[in-house]
C-alpha cells in the first residue's frame, strides 16, 4: 500500500508518481490476529470446497506462514468478486478490521453458494 504524493513530469507511457509506503495497523494482541487469520483462511477453503474448486495445493498454499495482514490480502484476490469490497479491504489498513470485513464477506458468499 502506497499513498501517492506527487505525480512526477514524464515522456513515457505509464505514470510516474513521488509515493510513501503505508504499513499495515497491527493491533495489540497480535496473536489474536494469528486467529482470526485462521478463521478466514478455513472460511476460504470451506468456501473453495463448496464450490468445487478446493485441493490440497491450495490448502497448502493458504496455510504457508505468513503475516495476518498478507493473508487477508491473498485471500481477497482470489475469492472476493465485488470489485468495490476488493478495494475497500486494499484501503484498510487496520489488519484486524481487514481480516473482520473479509470473514464477513467470506461468510456471506458461502451463505449465496449452499
């Protein structure tokens, strides 16, 4: 996550921009975010399952260790369909609220597939 500062002059086809990195809010009680890391992940694949498109590689693959924060973040560009949910969790930066949001969404999209 970046925010944009300054739009620099260029002669080339892309944007050039004068940015600052934006790190993810860890909250106190991170091991509390470890959890609910865990509950989005087994939405996910229980999700995945329920749609046919589950399988070990990608059971592995979720549960590679990785921060809370990445995990919500691989997640939501898999599975999250709604382009405007998508951005709104890219623009959160307070991880727990993040994992919150898209439990939420997981949870309601499973609801929409039984």
């Amino acid at each position: 996550r970046i925010w944009i500062e300054a739009e620099l002059p260029t002669d080339t086809l892309y944007r050039v921009v004068k940015a600052r990195v934006l790190e993810d809010e860890i909250p106190e009680g991170e091991d509390q975010l470890s959890v609910e890391a865990d509950r989005v992940t087994d939405g996910c694949l229980r999700l995945l399952t329920a749609m046919g498109q589950g399988s070990p590689e990608l059971e592995r693959a979720l549960r590679s260790a990785a921060p809370p924060g990445v995990v919500a973040d691989r997640i939501a560009s898999v599975v999250i369909p709604d382009p405007a949910l998508r951005q709104e969790l890219l623009e959160t930066l307070d991880v727990r609220r993040r994992l919150e949001r898209l439990g939420a969404a997981l949870d309601q999209l499973a609801r929409e597939v039984n």
